[in-house]
C-alpha cells in the first residue's frame, strides 16, 4: 500500500513540475489558422509532440511543456519546452519548426538572431521527453501500479481463490500461457513467458490508453511507428539469439530444397534471409497502422461536425448526432482491436521464438 | 493540340495526379481486405455449423488470419497515407 502510495506521489509529481501553461492563441500567423483544416488536425493529434495538449479554451491553449533534452555538437541543452512559446520564439538558437514540411514539430536550428530556419545546419540530436514518451511513462505506470498490487495479492492470498484485480490478470496470463505460448513454443516456454506476458500487457494497455480522450491518456504511444519499431527489435533479437543450430540450418541450408536452389546462386538462402527481417518488420507495421487508423477514424468523425459546421450551424448539430454515434461505435471497435493487436504480436512473437528453439523433429537422423 | 497542352499542364504538376492514385489505392486495399476477410468468415461460419463443438478453436484461428490479412491490407493503407501526407 504504502509503495503504491509513493508511485502514485511520484507519477502525480513529474507531471506537476513542468507548471501548466496558459498561452493566448492569437498572433500574427495564428488568425488565418481558425479557418477549420480537418486533415491538419488530424495530423497534429497523431504526430508527437514537444508539449501535451490538454484543451483550447476560447482563445487560449492549455497545455503542459515537456522537457526538451537535446544534444548539439557534443553540448548538453536541456530546458523546458515553454521557452518556445508555442513556437513563437527561439531559445538558444533553437526553435521549433511551424511550417508544414518534413521537420514540422521538429527542433531546428535558428539562424543566430533571427527566427529562420538555418535550412544548412543540422538538426541536433533529440533525446526530449516528448509527449509519446510521456505516454510510455505513463502506461508504465499503470502496468507496474496493476502487476505489483496483484503479486502482493497471490504471495498474501497463498491458497485462496484469487479475488480483486488478481480475478481480472488471471485469465488473461494464463491465456496467454495456456492458449499462447504453451502451444507455440513447446517445452521451453517458460524462458520466454516473462517477455511474451510484458509485451502483451504493455501493448493492450498502451492501446486502452490510447483512446481515452482526457489527460493523462490520449498520447498515440503504439501509433508511433518508433515505439512499434522498438518492439519489434526486441522480437528480432530475442529470436536471433535464441535460435538453435537447427533454427540457422533451415535459414541457411534448407533441407529438402534442391542444391542448385543453393550453389550457384544462393536464392533459397535470400528468401530466408529475407524472412528472417520481414517478420518482425510486418509486426511493427501491424501494430502501427492499426491504431493510428484507429485514431484518424474516431478523429475524422468528430472532424465531420465541424466541416459541416462551417457549411451552416444547423448542419452542424444534425451530423453531430450521427458522428457522435459513429464515433463511439468505432471507439468500442477500437476496444476489441486493442485487444486483438496485443494478442496477434503477442501470439506471432510466440511462434517465432517456437520456430527459434525447435528441436527439429526428425533430428536423430543427422545427415 | 489541347490534348497535349492538357498533358504539358499535366506533366508540371502530378501531385493532384499522385493524390487521386493514393485514394485509389486506398480503396482497392479496402476491397481486397473484405474480400478476404468475408472468405475466412465464410469458412469459419461453415466449420461451426459442422462442428458446433469446435467453434472456441474456430473462432481464435478465424481471429488470427483476420489480423493477419488487414496487416497486408495495412500495408497498402500505410503507402497510401504516405503519398498523400508526405
């Protein structure tokens, strides 16, 4: 109780040192933006970014800025992300990129004195707490806030029946023992059950979070194809290491194929090659592409109201109904895809590392 | 002669071009993945009202090749929004 008690003051804390920033949203170059642009939104809620949103209150944006860690030529910058103000001003002759091209949302560098991008310099490394990663911390809050409690309970609950939050896990871990990695991976499934039940937790419960509007949920952590393309690393390494002799001898010496698939030029071992690096790069996309399908879906929805809205306000509230329906409809939908996402790369990791540490069937019979 | 002027005009210019093919794309990636979704359900349905007892097992392979085929679906989906956000 009292662990959960200081997690929970830490969380709460972290997030209470960056102060919350008010900022009047007019400007120069922000009036011509209260002309509604739906894909601009849409883009701007799925892409990371240097602070969290929280709300726009007439005129005023609320948000939290984020620590902006970079690293320029050797030197350590870290600041707060308020000194850009919204991208208004640069700050150490950096600022962040308004303009709609490839670096927008970016850290650039400023030509010293002016608020132009110095189109020559490089961009410095970017190591900020951005707000993905802000969502990664706070799914790993909750994961580590839910397993500690539950494995206090069984060592507490040592003979009983489960009861609370451990009746909820159980199911799901011994689904994914009994109904995953049992089946997948044979005899050795144990050594890999602590990673397959990590990334299948982190994952569904990174989705869940996902789709809650209201702070602190609401950052598209697994719809950031880095995030996806970290998990799917983990998968590639852990099935490269863990391959046995037989695992490499089917890569790169098949038996059954025909030799001259093999000699002169070495097709069969491309292919298997190939695959080796496919699979876990169509993990990620997976993964990727269906919740930020997700996300732009719900956010086109709601986006229809007001491109609608413009037309005539009476419009507007006519599809607000049905948006609004269709937009719960698809987040319900969402559920059941966060759900089944987990499971798939959980399940597809489980079966590669089964593919890994094979004992070949017919073994005894070496050639 | 205003053909080839519509296609000199159209030859500077092939971003509306590349936008139309995208959502193209978009839409045949839509029909492929019904398509074989529709398939695997059509299977699935059948091998239940075979084998009413079998339909637990039935129903996680039915879910894994759906995933499965909408992640290829994806794919095409992901090039898609590439062109036309990029």
């Amino acid at each position: 109780m009292r662990t959960k008690l200081l997690i929970v003051t830490l969380f709460f804390g972290f997030f209470m040192t960056f102060p919350l920033m008010a900022a009047p949203a007019s400007g120069g170059n922000e009036t011509h933006e209260q002309e509604f642009n739906a894909g601009h939104l849409i883009i701007d809620h799925i892409v990371d970014s240097h602070e969290w949103h929280i709300a726009t209150i007439g005129h005023t944006h609320i948000t939290i800025p984020l620590p902006v860690i970079l690293i320029d030529q050797g030197k350590f910058h870290v600041f707060s992300s308020s000194k850009f103000h919204h991208g208004h001003s640069s700050y150490k002759g950096f600022k962040i990129e308004t303009e709609r091209n490839a670096n927008k949302g970016k850290i650039v560098k400023v030509i010293p004195g002016t608020m132009q991008t110095d189109t020559a310099a490089e961009k410095p490394i970017d190591l900020s707490i951005t707000k993905t990663v802000a969502g990664i911390f706070v799914s790993f809050l909750v994961v580590i806030l839910i397993f500690s409690s539950v494995a206090r309970s069984y060592t507490r609950n040592k003979g009983h029946a489960p009861r609370g939050l451990q009746s909820v896990l159980e199911p799901l871990i011994l689904f994914i023992r009994d109904e995953v990695a049992k089946p997948s991976i044979g005899k050795h499934y144990e050594r890999f059950m602590p990673f397959l039940l990590t990334l299948f937790f982190f994952i569904f419960f990174t989705n869940l979070i996902g789709l809650i509007p209201l702070f602190p949920g609401g950052a598209n952590v697994t719809g950031n194809i880095g995030v996806t393309l970290v998990l799917a690393a983990f998968t590639f390494m852990m099935t490269a290491f863990s391959g046995n002799k037989s695992y490499w001898q089917h890569i790169f010496n098949t038996p059954g194929v025909p030799w001259w698939l093999k000699f002169p030029i070495p097709l069969f071992p491309i292919i298997e090659i190939t695959g080796v690096v496919v699979k876990p790069f169509v993990l990620m996309i997976r993964l990727f592409a269906n919740i930020t399908a997700g996300h732009i879906i719900v956010l086109g929805f709601v986006s229809l109201i007001f491109v609608f809205g413009k037309i005539s306000p009476g419009l507007g509230y006519g599809v607000s109904v049905v948006s609004v329906f269709f937009a719960v409809f698809i987040s319900v939908l969402e559920l059941l895809v966060a759900f089944i996402q987990a499971y798939v790369f959980t399940l597809l990791s489980a079966l590669y590392f089964g593919m890994a540490t094979e004992e070949h069937a017919h073994a005894a019979e070496h050639h | 002669m205003t053909i080839l002027s519509v296609l000199m005009q159209v030859a500077t210019d092939l971003a509306p071009l590349a936008k139309m093919a995208a959502a193209f794309g978009a839409g045949i990636a839509a029909i492929a993945a019904a398509f074989g979704i529709g398939n695997i359900g059509r299977a699935a349905l059948e091998s239940i009202a075979r084998q009413p007892e079998a339909s637990g097992d039935i129903r996680s392979n039915m879910i894994v090749s759906a995933a499965l085929i909408e992640g290829v679906a994806f794919f095409a989906i992901v090039v898609c929004l590439l062109i036309l956000f990029i």
